[in-house]
C-alpha cells in the first residue's frame, strides 16, 4: 500500500513538472498574445477614429467651400430659411443630399445654435430642423471659434461620429456651424469585426506554440530529467555502478549528465577507500577531487587521525598496564593516610565541639550582663534625673527663703516704727494729765506690742536665715550628689557599651566557632570519602590493566602506519599538516614518589 501511495506520488510530480513547464510556456505566449492583440484592437480602433474624424473633416470642409463658390455674400436667415447669399440652403437641399449620400454621411448647418438645413430624418421621415446643437459644441465652436469633434455625440437617440466646422463671415463674426456626421454603429462594427480577427489569429498563436512548447518541454526536457532521476534513484540505493551515458543532449542537460558521471566515478572510489577502511585498512590512499571536496577532505582526514589516534592508543594501552600497578599501590598507601587522618579529625572534631560549647556559654553570658547593664544604665540616668529636679526645687525653697526674710525685715522695721509712735502717744498723754491717762494706758499696749513683734520678728529673721544657710549646704550637697551621679552614668555608660562590645565578639567567636566546626565535619567527611575511594582505585586499577590487554588485541587488528608516518607508505602530502604536533605519550603515567607523604 505504502509503496503504490509512494509511486503515485512520483506520478504526480512528474504530471506537475510537465504541466509547469507547460503552464510557464503558455502563460508567457499567451501573455504576449494578449498583449499584441490588445495594443493592435488599441491601434486598429485609434486608427480607424482617426481617419473617420479625417473623412468627416474633409466631407465638412468642401461643402463649406462648394456654398462659398454658389454664393459669395455671407450668412442669413430669412424667415426659418437660411441663406449663403442669394442661395436659399434650406429650400435646396438636394445639393446636399447628393453629397451626403456620395461620401455616406450627414449634413447639417446651424444657424446659431438651430439646426436650419440638415440631411438628418427622424422615424417618420422628416427633416430635423429647429432643434439646437449641444452645449459643449456651442460653447467650443460659436463662442471660441474652434473646431470640435467626437466619436459619440448623441443626435435624436442616436450616437454618431461627429464633426463642427465654425461658420465665419469676412468680418470675423462666427454666425454658425457646418456639421458632418456618421453613424457609430457601422464604423464600430468595422472596427468589432477586425478586433474579433485579431483575437481569433492570436489564439491560433497562442495554440500552435503552446503545442510546440509542449513538444519541445516533453523531448528536450522532460526525458532527459527521467533519465537523470533514474540514475539519482539508483544511487540512493548505493549503486555506484549506474550507466551515466544514457542522456545524450547537447545542452545545459548534457552538461549535467556529465557533472554526474564525475560525480559517480569520484563517490566510487571513496567508496572503495571506505571499503578498506572497514577491512581495517588504514594505510589506503583517498584522491580528492578538489579544494571544495568536502567528503574526500573528510576521508583523508578520518585517515591521518585515526591513524595517529589508533598509533597513540596503541603506545599507550603498553604503558597503561604499569601505570594501573603504581596506581593501585598509591591508591593502597592514599587508603592508610586517609584512615588516620580520620581519626585525627575525629579527636578535633570532639575538642571543636567542646570549644564551640564553651563560647556558647560564654556568649550568652555576655548578653546577660550586657541586659544588666543596660538596665543599670537606664536607672543611673532616671536618677540623675531625680536629682535635677530636687536641684532645681531646692533652688526654689532658697528663693523663697530669701523673700521671706525680706517681709521679715520689714516687719521689724513696723515693730520699730510702731514703738516710736507708742513713746510719742504716751509722752502726747502725759501732756494731757487726767484727759490723756486712758489714751497713755493704750499707748502703752500698743508700746508693748509692737516690742513683742519686733522681738518676733527678730526670731524669725534668725529662724529663717539659718534654714537659708542649711538650704545652701543642701542645694551644694546636692549639686555634688548630681556631678557624682553624672559620672556614674558616664562610667556606666562605658561599661554598657565594653559588655555590648563583648557580647558582639563572643557571638562572633561562637559563630566562628560553629564554622570552624562544620568544616572540620566536612573535612572529616571528605576524608572517609577518600579512604572509600582509595579502596575502589585500587580495584579500578586492577580492572584498568585487564583493560589495556583488551585495548591491546583490538588495536592489533588495525593496519597502521609506522610510529613516525612515514611518506613512502601513502601518497607524499598526506601527512604534511599537524606531522609536528605528534606527541609521544611515554610519561604520561608517573606516580614514583608522589604518595610518600602519606
């Protein structure tokens, strides 16, 4: 099923390239048949315009020249007749039908913009006359004196070819317009018919060379392309051997069956050096075609390196047997020095345990009395607070004192007053005799009292000037205690900041400590995994020598160069590139008195 859907295919493909090819052909004949027809329906219609235009310029312009040669005066109406003179056109029209029924035209003079005499019936029969010209033939003849004409004007519902001559009088006044016509529909028949032999000669052409393509495409083409396929097919079944002489055109096809017949006989003989290769034959000569040929640089190269490669393997599959040996008695004394050193690491690894411990504790010592410490800290200054405060109030009571002993004093100084003024009242009394013993007995008293004030007030000065002088005792008592206090707290302050400091550092040092002891584990792992692969490099070593003879009988089956390459075995440039880069591997493996130090 698979194999009639695969020839179906390439079936398909071979009607395609067929039908391309025939299509691309085609297409481009029949373009430029198109193309040809086109332009010559273009030119054809164009021309035929043009000289319809010309016979009605001409058809226009004699009659125009045979009214002037009947009459010489100018232009008229009389009535709804027109004049040229004294020739009534409107009355005698069978002049102007002979012309137009000679030359298979119209006729018509415009007075103005009014047909006046025309050639031109409708339906019934009857002349046109009295209806006006179009405004674009008016606006271009009467009003700018200029000739118009058209290949479709529409006259009573009919399209004609059409011609304007303007009517000018000797004094330059334009009074009219002579016009001369054809029926489209014949000359666009004419042109139709001739268009439709065109078109009809170009798809002859077009069939005749499309025929002749086909031909040409199917021998010239297609055959020999088979033909080459073939030859692909048979190669891609890797027959090497495939007759490449079969396509025998002349040209660029000819040229590409020649490309491969080259290339066939080159891929034989690489496939014959390849051939010996896999016998084991490696000192075969590959030709290369060229600087491009990628496969017979890449065969050449496969040569030389396995040559040199397999030379190497060789040398060095001797000295691996030696080399396993001393590896597995280094491997054996790596086994014993890792073991005690993992003993060591074990005794460290306890007394880094022990340490790290010990700055544990150490640390979180610290960071307790770095917490007393600040407590301590916090009290000092909330006292050295207090004592402000009590600074600050006995400075207060000082004050106080000090106004006191003022109103004191003046107290005394009532008491004194007060006393003059009993002495005076009692000598005003004596003085008076009978009259005045009543006021001295008061005078007296008052006398009396104004003694016990100042005797009081004296007392109470003393009191309160020693309760000032015990104030300022207190107030420098005080002020010692707050300068003491503040130094205390600066000493405290020291001290926090030290223990802070400490208790940093000995978490530092447990940090460290814990570090160091993680990477003595470490190490200690490191060390058991040695020892573990100490024992396995000796087995490998053992299994490396069988190895090597193994390595040995494969590489004996290989026919090689010499060691040196020399140039008489294969062709002279072959081992010119990277000859000086071999290097011989004779002390690849040295491990005498490397492992002493274990």
């Amino acid at each position: 099923m698979g194999m009639q859907m695969k020839k179906r295919d390439k079936k398909a493909r071979k009607i395609g390239l067929r039908v391309m090819l025939l299509l691309l052909s085609s297409t481009a004949v029949a373009i430029t048949a198109i193309t040809v027809t086109l332009l010559a329906s273009m030119a054809l219609r164009q021309g035929m315009q043009d000289k319809a235009l010309d016979g009605l310029r001409a058809v226009a312009t004699t009659v125009a020249y045979s009214i002037n040669e009947l009459s010489a005066g100018g232009f008229s109406m009389q009535g709804e007749d027109m004049y040229k003179g004294e020739y009534n056109i409107t009355a005698n029209m069978e002049y102007l039908d002979n012309i137009a029924t000679q030359n298979n035209v119209d006729i018509t003079f415009f007075y103005g913009d009014v047909r006046r005499a025309t050639t031109m019936t409708d339906s019934t029969g009857e002349r046109i006359l009295g209806t006006k010209a179009d405004s674009d033939v008016v606006n271009t003849v009467l009003n700018n004196r200029g000739e118009f004409e058209s290949t479709n004007m529409m006259i009573n519902n009919q399209s004609y070819y059409a011609y304007y001559l303007p009517l000018v009088e000797n004094n330059g006044e334009c009074v009219g317009m002579l016009f001369a016509g054809q029926p489209s529909e014949e000359n666009e028949h004419y042109i139709s018919s001739r268009s439709n032999f065109l078109i009809i000669m170009a798809i002859v052409i077009t069939v005749i060379c499309v025929g002749l393509a086909g031909f040409t495409i199917d021998k010239e083409v297609l055959k020999p392309f088979l033909k080459l396929a073939g030859i692909a097919k048979e190669m891609a079944k890797g027959n090497i051997g495939v007759d490449t002489k079969c396509v025998t055109t002349i040209h660029e096809i000819g040229d590409m069956a020649d490309a491969y017949t080259d290339m066939v006989g080159h891929i034989g003989n690489q496939a014959r050096v390849a051939e010996k290769v896999s016998d084991g034959d490696l000192t075969v000569v590959c030709p290369q075609a060229s600087e491009e040929d990628v496969m017979g640089k890449s065969l050449k190269k496969m040569l030389r390196d396995n040559n040199k490669n397999l030379s190497v393997i060789r040398d060095s599959a001797n000295r691996m047997a030696s080399g396993a040996n001393e590896v597995a008695s280094a491997s054996n004394s790596l086994a014993q020095g890792t073991t005690e050193q993992a003993s060591a690491i074990e005794e460290i690894t306890a007394s880094i345990e022990e340490i790290a411990n010990g700055a544990k504790i150490n640390a979180e010592d610290a960071n307790t009395a770095n917490e007393l410490v600040q407590n301590t800290k916090e009290g000092a200054i909330r006292g050295n607070e207090q004592m402000n405060k009590m600074i600050a109030a006995m400075q207060d009571i000082n004050e106080s004192s000090e106004n006191i002993s003022k109103i004191m004093k003046v107290i005394d100084d009532i008491a004194f007053q007060t006393n003059i003024l009993a002495l005076n009242a009692s000598v005003e009394a004596a003085r008076a005799g009978v009259h005045g013993k009543g006021f001295a007995v008061v005078a007296e008293e008052v006398r009396n009292l104004a003694s016990k004030s100042g005797e009081a007030a004296k007392d109470s000065a003393e009191l309160i000037d020693d309760s000032i002088r015990k104030v300022e005792i207190g107030s420098k008592l005080a002020a010692d205690t707050a300068k003491a206090l503040e130094e205390i707290l600066g000493s405290v302050e020291n001290i926090a900041t030290l223990v802070s400091r400490i208790a940093d550092a000995s978490a530092n040092q447990a940090t460290s400590v814990g570090q160091v002891n993680a990477g003595i584990t470490q190490i200690a792992d490191v060390v058991q995994t040695n020892s573990a692969t100490s024992e396995q490099c000796a087995a490998a070593s053992a299994e490396l020598s069988n190895l090597a003879g193994q390595l040995l009988h494969a590489v004996g089956k290989y026919k090689l160069l010499s060691a040196r390459m020399r140039k008489p075995v294969m062709e002279e440039d072959f081992f010119e590139e990277e000859e000086d880069s071999f290097v011989d591997n004779e002390d690849i493996i040295s491990l005498d008195g490397d492992f002493g130090k274990y």
